[in-house]
C-alpha cells in the first residue's frame, strides 16, 4: 500500500487533489473564474480514474518484471476502484458521470468503463 492509498483512498475513491476543466479557452474572460458547475468536474472523479489508469501500468510492469503477487493486486485494486468510481459517480437514471461535464463523460469512455 502507498501513501496515496493509505492517506487518501476512501472507499476506493481518490479524494486527493483537485483539478478544473481549463484547457478549452472560455467565450468571454467573465468565464474564466465561473461557478458555473459544468465548468469544473469534481477533482475527486478526476483523480480516481487517472489513479485506476496509473495501476493499469503498474500491473503491466508486474507482469514484465514476472511478479504475479503484484500483478494480481493492482488488477484487484483496480476493479474495486471501478466499482466505486461507477457507484459514486455515475447516474443512472440520467445517463452520465458527474455533473455531466465533458471531462466528467470522456474519461471513462477512454478507461472502458461508459455503460
């Protein structure tokens, strides 16, 4: 176990640091500190599927270096993180992740996990 996973994995969420949806230039410079909420995605949901990304390579290098304790850890830890990351993040009735934003949609389309 790593410090990140000791310090701040909750329930198989990431709760470490926070991130915005700031790479795409805003309509007008009033939009550059909006409140508006499809405008940043949780730094939580963010940081939970690039840390589910981060033990896929893990697991890749176990296996290169043949260690299949630590193979089959990471392949564990990830599985129960996307539980989680589905359980918490993704609505149902209405179909998307999050708060419906973009960032909030497109990464777990790029992990495999959209239903």
């Amino acid at each position: 176990m790593n410090i990140y996973e000791r310090k701040y994995l909750e329930n198989h969420i990431l709760t470490k640091d926070k991130y915005g949806d700031w790479c795409v230039p805003p309509e007008s410079l009033e939009l550059i500190k909006s409140k508006d909420s499809l405008r940043t995605t949780d730094g939580a949901l963010i940081a939970t599927a690039y840390y589910y990304r981060l033990l896929q390579h893990m697991k890749e290098f176990a296996a290169l270096a043949g260690s299949d304790e630590d193979e089959a850890a990471y392949q564990e830890l990830g599985e129960k993180i996307k539980v989680a990351f589905n359980e918490k993040f993704f609505n149902k009735q209405k179909n998307f992740y999050g708060n419906n934003s973009v960032t909030a949609n497109i990464l777990p389309c790029i992990l495999g996990w959209r239903r």
